[in-house]
C-alpha cells in the first residue's frame, strides 16, 4: 500500500506552470507556486495546510484577463487547511464556510478591479451573478480550489505491483455537488527507482458520459439563468452549456514521481481533455519541486 508517511511539520513547495486550451485556442497559462505542509494528526487522518504562494497570469482569453489578472493577486497567500484520509486522499476543507467567505470577497474584489479597467465591457458586467453563483455552492468551490491538491496526491492509498495495471471503478461527486458521476481508470507503476528513493506513477480515468451529460447539464440548467439558458459566452459563438454538457466526452492521463519515503509528490504532470458539443477543451498541468 502506498501510504503517506505524515509527520507534523513536513512541507513541500511546488510550481505549478497551467496551460488551459479551448478549441486549440489559449484560455489562459499561468504559473501558481502553491505550499503543501503537514499540520497536524486527526481522527480520520491528517490535517495538511495548502497555500498559494503566488499565481502569475501569462496569458489568457483577452475578454477575460482583467478579471483572472485581479483573481490572480487577490490569490496570494490564500491558505486553506484540508482533511485527507490515512490513504492521502482528499476529504475537503476543514472550515469550508471559511474559504467560501474569503473566495466571495476576492470574486467581488476582482471584478471591481476589471470593471475599473474596463467599465463598459458586456461580459464583465454579467459575471458579478455568475461567479456569486459559483461561490455559493461549496462542491463548486471545492472541485476548483483543491483540483490541484487532488492531481498530486492522486495515486496514495493503493496497492501496486510494479508493470501490473490496478483497475479503478468508483464514483465522484458532479460538479455542483447534486448526483455522482462513475469513473473507470488504469493506476500502475511504471517504474521504481529505488537508488533514487522514488517511483513512477501513470494513471488514465474516463467518465461515463451518458451519466455525467446528464447529471452536469442538469446542474448547470438549475444553477443560474445567466450559465444556463443565456449564458455571458453566448455572444463569442458557445452553445448553451446544458446542452453541450449532453454530449460530453472526458478522460485524465497523469505521470506521477512520489518520494518513498514520504509518499510525497516530487513532480509530475497532469492531461485532462474535455469534448462537448463539438468544443474542446484542453488542459495541461505541470508541477516540479522549489526550494523549501
């Protein structure tokens, strides 16, 4: 079993370089240096605090940059304790109406920054109910807060046998916390490097699709006028989002270097490719160590 070997005090610091694609098209890249540290023993496992250090927008989408821009800065520092299992797998926030007070303070924040520099933008003066929306529900908030978290300490709390593939069959929340999607996937080791202390991990999930088109279309329908019947996107030529959620297709594909000693994360990189409707949306996520 690949378990964490937690101490109080043990921390990493990662880099994490973003690159997001729509239809071939940049969203946006962006560098996050995030802070993972071990805090304290629980019942269910460990308490880990999980901070963003710093997060550089590079480039995105030029309709939406002056809001990630404002959503980037208003980010550093932006700690959140997070209970993990004693497998090393993510349970959530420890003080999830926390996290949500402050996210709903940077949103605001944020789009008043963009609405200073562009105050006659249509898009920007339809976000405020959106991204309230989003805010409000904390599955919503989780999912897009700890997805990071979640790619590194992805493949703990498993048996391996080196070259032999485990099959994964479970259930994971939908995106606004209302049903569950089952998943499929592949977690094997590709190889270990016992001189170097470390092994690699790959793993590949898929969706079931038909579930998850319906579950998330229904969600985002229900959600708010503006992301369901007439979305903000609506205007650059995107479908309504229920309906592109019908056709959606899914898969995750991960390399994984974890330090034996720790079961850690060293580096690794992340591919997750999304198709719905005839769009596509790319992203990739790379993370590798930083001084301490």
């Amino acid at each position: 079993m690949l378990s964490p070997a937690f101490n109080a005090g043990q921390a990493r610091r990662y880099r994490l370089e973003i690159d997001q694609r729509r239809d071939g098209v940049c969203a946006l890249q962006c560098v996050m240096d995030v802070s993972l540290g071990v805090l304290a023993r629980q019942e269910r496992g460990w308490v880990l605090d999980w901070c963003i250090d710093r997060c550089e927008v590079l480039d995105a989408q030029p309709a939406m940059r002056p809001l990630l821009n404002a959503l980037g800065q208003l980010s550093a520092g932006f700690a959140m304790e997070v209970l993990v299992d004693e497998g090393g797998q993510v349970l959530g926030f420890v003080d999830a109406g926390a996290v949500q007070h402050r996210m709903a303070q940077n949103a605001d924040q944020a789009i008043t920054v963009a609405q200073a520099e562009r105050p006659h933008d249509p898009l920007l003066a339809q976000m405020r109910p959106v991204m309230s929306a989003l805010v409000g529900n904390r599955s919503v908030l989780d999912q897009v807060l700890l997805k990071e978290l979640r790619m590194l300490l992805g493949g703990l709390g498993r048996e391996y046998q080196v070259g032999e593939a485990e099959e994964v069959r479970t259930l994971v929340p939908s995106m606004f916390g209302t049903g569950e999607v089952p998943v499929l996937g592949r977690v094997s080791v590709r190889e270990a490097r016992v001189d170097k202390g470390e092994i690699e991990l790959g793993w590949l999930m898929v969706i079931d699709t038909q579930t998850a088109g319906a579950v998330i279309g229904r969600e985002l329908a229900q959600l708010h006028p503006a992301v369901g019947g007439r979305n903000p996107w609506a205007a650059q030529g995107a479908m309504p989002l229920h309906d592109a959620a019908s056709r959606l297709d899914f898969d995750d594909q991960a390399t994984l270097v974890i330090d034996l000693e720790t079961a850690l994360p060293i580096r690794g990189e992340h591919v997750r490719r999304i198709s719905a409707g005839g769009r596509e949306r790319f992203e990739r996520v790379r993370w590798t160590p930083l001084p301490r």
